[in-house]
C-alpha cells in the first residue's frame, strides 16, 4: 500500500466513525503499515501529521472504556458536514487529497472559491491553533468545477456546460470520485432522463443557474461507484446472465430493479451501459458464470475481445 492510499484510508476511517479509534484501532482497520510496532508508530505519527498540515483537524479523544485511558481519534464531524452533496466518507476522504495534493501553500491573500473548497474538505479556513498559518489550497480546474457542482446540487441550480457537441442543462444530483476524476450525476433536461459526465470533459463555461430551481429529491446517480456507467457512450440497456454461484458477488453492484430472478438460481441483470469497456472488465470478473445476452452489438464486443487475446 502506497502512502497517498494510507492516507486516504486513514481519513476515511476517521470520517467514517462517531468514536475515537485507538493507534491500534486504526492499525488493524487501515493496514497498510508496518508489523514492528516502532515502525508503525513513527508512520502513524507522520500520517497523523501530514493530515493536519493538508488542513485536517484530527481531534483527541479517549476511547470510551479504557482502563488506563487510551488515546483516540477522529475528525470533527462538523467541520465536514456543510451542504451535503451525497458524498460518502471515501468519496470525501478523496476529494480532500486530491485537493490538498495539487499544490499546497501558505495562507497569504484570500482565494475565490476557498470556501466553497472548505465544504468539500479541501483546506482549512483559519489559522492553527498557535498562530502559524493554515493552509491554502489552489485547485486544478477539475477541482474547481467539482466545488461549483457541490455547491450546484446543495442549492438546487440548474447547471448549464458543453459535454461533447451538445450543450448541456443539467439538475445535479450527485458527485462521484473514482480511478483519479471526478463525475457528476444527474437529470439531463435535454435528454429527459439521468446522466454522468465526466467533469474534465465540461467544455467551455460552466453556468449556475437560480437556485431551488428543481424540486428536491432523493440523490440520483449511483451511490456505488458503477465503472460502466461513466463513460461517454449513449446508455443502452444490456442484459446479462449470471450463474447461480455468482449471484451474491453481483448483487452487491447492483439494484433490486435491475434483477430478474431466474427458476435455476441464476439472475438476468439489465444494465445502463454507457461504457462498454468497463462492462466488458466487469462481466470479465464473473469468468465463466456470466454470458451478455442483449444487445447483439455488446455481445460483439465480447466475442472480438477473446478472438483478440486468443489470437497469435
């Protein structure tokens, strides 16, 4: 495990809890580090301090019945909480680092959007507790439209961009961070049903419309993250067949509406595909136990994948 991934999975865990988690606690639910304790100590010190440099304010606690008192740790919850765009305590772990890591720097004049960049974790606003001067910020592009699309979904404004050859009104519902980008989910206007974009691919500018301009609702999008879902390709429905054996492994990906339940056990799940790659990657996993069924062309797509890698 390399160190940006212990650091996203630490935070995670300290997002993730409403009581403080001991050294050892974390140790065990992180991995990561060394088995000599002496190691892991200095590494989980250092860990410790490279959150609270990025802005993180770890508060210690003692862990509830410890007899001698323990140490414990976790995140202000509040500090974190602002208008929740429906991120989970990994997505939010992530887009902090992916924040913090772009460039860091000393506090000196005020940055537009710093902010908007607070309430999605990306740095803190106010000095440390001695006097030394927090940390600031300055986001890549990619960032800065996340931070417009959080506060977008939060106030309900319609937000207007290019994506490919067509311009785009959409409702944002939802904010999704995997494999190093971040996407944002939701009702298409245009399209008149959801959709994902890919937020490096927004072209030109992006607009925000009035806000409470759609009703609320619950976030749509998915809330876990479903590779063949962002892509570029206009969704289409895919059917699958998955063996009996594998049932409780896909279920855990998909939703009670996209299963048929067949008499042998085995499921038919249909799917919005709007990457064919990351389905063909996906069904892969499944080995032997998963055929596609429908649409003749996704089937085709798999068939040219094992005539390529069969050939000489």
């Amino acid at each position: 495990m390399n160190k940006l991934e212990r650091l996203m999975k630490l935070l995670t865990a300290l997002l993730d809890t409403t009581q403080p988690l001991s050294a050892e606690m974390l140790r065990s639910r992180i991995g990561g580090y060394s088995d000599k304790d002496d190691s892991f100590r200095r590494a989980f010190e250092r860990d410790k301090d490279d959150l609270r440099r990025m802005g993180v304010e770890i508060l210690v606690r003692t862990v509830p019945e410890t007899e001698p008192p323990i140490d414990g740790y976790l995140v202000d919850q509040d500090e974190y909480a602002g208008q929740d765009p429906g991120l989970t305590s990994e997505e939010l772990a992530a887009l902090h680092l992916a924040a913090a890591l772009v460039r860091l720097d000393t506090l000196g004049n005020d940055t537009v959007g710093s902010d908007t960049l607070w309430k999605l974790g990306g740095a803190s606003r106010a000095a440390s507790a001695d006097g030394a001067p927090g940390v600031q910020v300055k986001t890549g592009e990619e960032t800065e439209l996340a931070a417009i699309f959080h506060d977008a979904i939060a106030a309900r404004q319609v937000v207007r961009f290019g994506y490919g050859d067509l311009d785009r009104a959409v409702e944002p519902a939802r904010l999704t961070f995997t494999s190093g980008h971040w996407y944002v989910s939701g009702f298409d206007q245009a399209r008149d049903d959801d959709r994902v974009f890919r937020i490096d691919r927004v072209v030109g500018p992006v607009q925000v419309g009035a806000s409470n301009a759609f009703p609320a609702r619950s976030a749509r999008g998915p809330q876990v993250t479903r590779t063949w879902e962002l892509g570029d390709e206009e969704p289409r429905a895919v059917s699958v067949q998955i063996e009996q054996a594998m049932v409780s492994t896909a279920r855990l990906q998909l939703h009670d509406d996209e299963i048929e339940e067949q008499a042998d056990g085995s499921i038919i799940a249909t799917l919005d595909v709007a990457n064919s790659d990351r389905f063909r990657d996906w069904v892969l996993t499944f080995y032997d136990n998963a055929v596609v069924l429908s649409p003749p062309e996704m089937r085709q797509v798999m068939v040219d994948w094992f005539n390529e890698m069969a050939a000489p």
